[in-house]
C-alpha cells in the first residue's frame, strides 16, 4: 500500500474514532446542571431568587 493510501485510511478511521468519542460525550455528559434549591434568607436574596426566574421584567 503506497503513501497515500495509508494516508487515506489513518485520516479516514481517526475522523470515525474522533466523532464516536464526541457521539459518547453526548450522551453520558448531562445537559442542565441540576442546581440546589436553596429558601432564600434575607430580602436581597429573595429579589434575586425571583429575577433569576423571570418574576421581574
């Protein structure tokens, strides 16, 4: 098999092998991060807690 075709079939398997690891990455990495409900303690924190939900335009 000359140069070029071993090329050929090294770039060609490396680009199979690169997008089945990112085609993994996908589905074992989560898309949200599930964040903590945390009650808000004082006034600031609940004005913030509510424009972080869209309470406040």
């Amino acid at each position: 098999m000359d140069d070029f075709k071993l090329k050929l079939v090294l770039s060609i398997l490396g680009g199979i092998i690169f997008s089945f690891v990112f085609i993994l990455l996908a589905f074992a990495l989560p898309l949200e991060k599930d964040e903590l409900i945390v009650k808000p303690k004082g006034l600031l924190e609940e004005v913030s807690h509510s424009a972080k939900k869209g309470a406040i335009p």
